[in-house]
C-alpha cells in the first residue's frame, strides 16, 4: 500500500498496549503514537514506551511518542471539564509528567487546555530544567486561546485541533470553520498541525464508521491537516486495527483529490 502524505497518530491504551496489534497497526501506516496521561499510572506507560519501541525496531521504524498533559482537567461521572481558575495550564502533577517525558526521551509534550503563549513558555521552561528537548503541542480546546491564536501557534512546535473540550467552548455549526482557520494559520507558519477527537468514534463500537466520519477525515485532509489522531477508537474500542486501516484509505483518497498537491508537515 503507498504510504499517505499526511500522518495518522494513534492512541495507545488497554486494547492496543498488544505486541501484535501494534505490529498489525504498523504495516497498516501508524506514524505516530499518542499516550494520554490523564488516565493510567506511569508503570502503565513506561511499559508502553518499551513495548512501542521494540515494535518499531522490527519494522526498523521510528515511531514518534506524544506525552498528552492531562492540564487542569477535572474528572466527572459522565466526561469532563476543566478548571479555569488555574494560573497555569501546565499544573503540579504536569511537571511530573514531563520528567517522566523527559526521562524517557518522548519526543513531544501535548499542552491541554493553553490559554496563551504563557503555558507554552512554562512548558517549555520546565523541559529546559530537566535538560530535555521534546518539542511542544499546543492544543487549542478553549475559547480564550483564540485571542492570541497567532502567538500560540508561533511558539509552539505543533498545534492540535482539539475538538472535543473545543466543542464545548464554540458553537457546534461552528467548529468546521474554526478548524479551517486553525489549519490554515499552521501551516501558514510551517507548523504541524493536527486534527482530533471523534474522527471515526463509531468504530469504537462498530467495524464500520459512517459516512459522515468518512467525510469529517476526508474534510480535515482536503483542509489540509498535516496528521489525523485517533483517541478511543485505538485505546478503548473493539475495532482499534481497523480503525487504523480504515483511516489510511479515507486519508489516501483523500489525498488524490487534493487540487493543490499542498506540503505536510510531519511531527
């Protein structure tokens, strides 16, 4: 199969920490791997780290590992939400956590919840302390980011179109086009940017995703996203090796549909 320009970032979780579902994953065009941090302990995650690394040296590959900060994310019975009382987007328990990135040797930090240029800076601060060089994530899921969209994206090394806390932040009927804007200062500034949450989130369920799906993946490519990032579908879902598969073919015919053959970015 020919490999897709754009990326495809992949989830890790309780149904893919899998020796062989991660090599299925890889022949199938896995580019990059994702670990949230705001579920899991750090033993859970170290063994991640070894298990995708090994992986990866069968294939002779070298698969990027996002660390994703849980930020000031506040738990619920049902879903989440954040508090935005917090000075700084990157808490106490963040620091620990990019230690632990640090230490070994992740190659990107996910800032969740940035406010502004100031948690980018703070982030990258404290990788400095601890001697790293992992680059930085802004994701943009809060309305307050958009007033300084343009510093964010130029003090960050990639941006992320966080959908999900970003829908409860806009309007629904306007998230297509703040992630057409989002896509479009990225890489008018030459940064990676990334489109997540609810790609193909019926396949957590099902073997199939419907077309709306189909379309929303083909939309963020045509739109010119640099990667597309799967979150349940590959943590928690039944179908994590087909969700994969699934989404290089949407994103390769989407890519033959381009009318302007645009640059990718790649983390």
């Amino acid at each position: 199969m020919k490999n897709s320009k754009a990326q495809i970032i992949a989830t890790i979780g309780p149904v893919s920490s899998n020796k062989d579902i991660l090599k299925i994953m890889i022949e199938h065009q896995l580019d990059v791997v994702r670990l949230n941090f705001s579920w899991g302990d750090l033993d859970i995650k170290e063994k991640a780290i070894k298990l995708i690394r090994e992986v990866a040296q069968d294939y002779a590959r070298s698969i990027p590992i996002i660390v994703d900060l849980p930020g000031p994310r506040i738990q619920k019975v049902e879903g989440h939400t954040y508090d935005n009382q917090s000075i700084s987007s990157v808490t106490e328990q963040d620091r620990g956590f990019i230690k632990f990135a640090v230490e070994h040797n992740a190659d990107y930090i996910a800032v969740s919840f940035v406010v502004s240029v100031k948690d980018i800076m703070e982030c990258r601060k404290i990788i400095n302390n601890f001697s790293g060089k992992q680059k930085i994530i802004a994701k943009i899921e809060r309305k307050e980011a958009f007033e300084s969209l343009n510093e964010i994206i130029k003090a960050a090394d990639a941006v992320m179109v966080a959908r999900g806390d970003l829908g409860n932040e806009i309007t629904i009927e306007q998230m297509p086009f703040v992630q057409d804007k989002i896509i479009k200062m990225a890489k008018k500034m030459g940064k990676p940017v990334i489109v997540a949450t609810q790609m193909l989130f019926s396949m957590t369920e099902n073997p199939m995703p419907t077309q709306a799906e189909v379309t929303d993946v083909a939309n963020a490519i045509l739109q010119g996203s640099d990667a597309v990032m799967l979150s349940e579908e590959t943590a928690i879902g039944k179908y994590p090796v087909e969700a994969v598969i699934m989404m290089e073919k949407i994103v390769l015919e989407a890519e033959k549909h381009m009318i302007n053959k645009a640059h990718f970015n790649h983390l």
